[in-house]
C-alpha cells in the first residue's frame, strides 16, 4: 500500500513489514514534521508497533496510519 498522509503538520507514511515471508504484517509509519518556519524537517521518526499484528499489508497499514493520527493528536 505505501501511502503517505499529510496531518496537521506532519506527513505520515505507511510502512509496514513481513519479518518473513508468509508471515504476519507489522504496522510501521514514518513521520515527517513542519517546524515553526513552516520548513520540513530532515528528521524523519519511524514508529513499529511490535504488539500488533495483521494478516495483510493493507489492515497493517491502516491501523499504523490511524495509529499515527493518535499519537499526533496527544502531543
């Protein structure tokens, strides 16, 4: 799936993996954020949520972006 998601100032990437091949999807989003000068910064955070798993990329995915959205919202 890999799709990228701009939210409130940040730009979440959805970046799910197989350790293995066959094997269940672990949710990872990267994000990307706006500093105060409205300049992207060069830091990029990757997230994995090792506690969860999914039978397919795209549920992986989708549960790592609104995990993401989460974690935006409480900072």
């Amino acid at each position: 799936m890999k799709s990228s998601v701009s939210y409130k100032n940040c730009v979440i990437r959805s970046e799910s993996f197989q350790l293995e091949q066959s094997s269940s999807w672990i949710p990872r989003y990267t994000l990307m954020h706006r500093d105060a000068n409205h300049e992207w910064s060069g830091d990029r955070s990757h997230h994995d949520r090792l506690d969860k798993v999914f039978w397919t990329e795209k549920e992986a995915d989708e549960f790592a972006l609104q995990d993401a959205m989460e974690w935006i919202d409480r900072k």
